[in-house]
C-alpha cells in the first residue's frame, strides 16, 4: 500500500484508513506521511522493530490513542470540521468496515 485505502464504517460514511504495520516500512512510512500530512502529533511510546507502538495526540483535551501492530487507523473528516483519528483493532475493523470501491474508482478515474 501506498497511500491510505478508502472504506466506509459502519454508518457508510467514508473514511481513509491504514493499518499499523511497524516491520513493513513501506506500510509505516505511509501512515507516518498520512498523518504528518494531517498535521496530527504522534509519538512511539513503546517497542522497536514490529512491535512498536503508535499514539496519536488527541485533539481538544480528548485522551491519546495507541495502535498497536496490526491495528488500523481510521481517519474521518466530518462536513466543516477538523479530520479525525481513531484507533481500530484488526477483528473489529474487517468485521465493521467495507471498502469504498465507488469512491476509489472515481478518484482513480481522475489520475
């Protein structure tokens, strides 16, 4: 993967998401560069290699989140609002969560 994937949670709202792969670099240096991009504040707060942490600063006095490896994170951006990020464990987000195959086809139809 290179750039974060589009699904819609379980409201059908669409979302991009990228799930936390530390001993994929490829992988992690997408999320890292996504949220950067976003302007979110991240630190590791523990491991090295494939087993380290990711927590994301929370945004208006809401608490930190932590990804551990093979959790997705999930960013939203509400109409008229700041994007969000939550912290999506793996069961939960392949039972929850649907590609968005009809916004990917669109915006690979305007590359």
């Amino acid at each position: 993967m290179t750039r974060p994937g589009r699904y819609l949670d379980p409201f059908g709202d669409p979302v991009e998401a990228v799930r936390w792969t530390p001993d994929v670099l490829i992988d992690a240096g997408t999320c890292i560069g996504w949220l950067m991009s976003a302007g979110v504040e991240f630190h590791h707060p523990d491991g090295a290699g494939g087993t380290t942490t990711l927590a994301i600063r929370g945004v208006n006095g809401r608490p930190d989140v932590t990804a551990q490896p093979g959790d997705w994170i999930v960013g939203k951006r509400p109409p008229g609002g700041l994007r969000r990020f939550a912290v999506v464990s793996d069961n939960v987000f392949g039972e929850a969560f649907t590609a968005d195959t009809a916004t990917y086809r669109r915006a690979e139809a305007t590359r």
